[in-house]
C-alpha cells in the first residue's frame, strides 16, 4: 500500500512525461552572439579624467595642509615673540610708569 503521499509524487512524475522540450529558433545563437560581441568591455577601475580629478584634490588638500601648518606656526612664533617682549621689558624695567603722567594733571 501506498501512502497517499507517494501517489500524489507519482502523478506527479507521469504529469511531467507529457510536457514536450522547449525548442530553440534557429537563430536564437546567432543573435546571442551578436548581443555578446556588442558588449563592452568594462572600463579600466579610474579612467584618465577621474585619475585627473583625484589628482587635482589631492593637490589642493595638501596645499591646504601645507598653509594651515605654516599660520599656526606663525601664530605661535608671534605668541613666543610677544612672550619674550614681555621678559625683555620686566628685565629692563619697561613697564614701569612713565615720569610725566600728562593724563592726571
């Protein structure tokens, strides 16, 4: 005896039996050629004008990078210049009030 399963996989089968091959045109491969060969070939990854691009930000990123590197060491030499200024005139007493005060008189 068979399951009611096994009946239903046998139907099933003997269904398929029935069903024909699909066939090809005969110029199904000729014309599957001809799309291949119409395909292009993917570009190389960059291309010359993206290799270009990057170029030109890279250079312009560096520039930026290099004049920021350069105003922060001017300010910070400005700040070292004013510092010693500073020392300079507490060591030779140039901070000190001026003799004629015209502005209390």
């Amino acid at each position: 005896m068979k399951t009611n399963i096994e009946q239903q996989i046998e139907s099933t089968l003997n269904s398929l039996e029935a069903i024909q091959r699909a066939e090809i045109s005969p110029f199904f491969k000729t014309r599957m050629k001809g799309m291949l060969t119409q395909i292009q070939p993917e570009p190389v990854f960059f291309s010359f004008k993206y290799t270009i691009a990057i170029a030109a930000i890279a250079l312009i990123l560096t520039a930026n990078t290099f004049l920021l590197y350069q105003q922060f060491n001017q300010n910070t030499s400005a700040e070292k210049q004013v510092q010693s200024n500073s020392e300079l005139s507490e060591i030779y007493h140039l901070n000190s009030t001026p003799v004629l005060d015209y502005d209390n008189q």
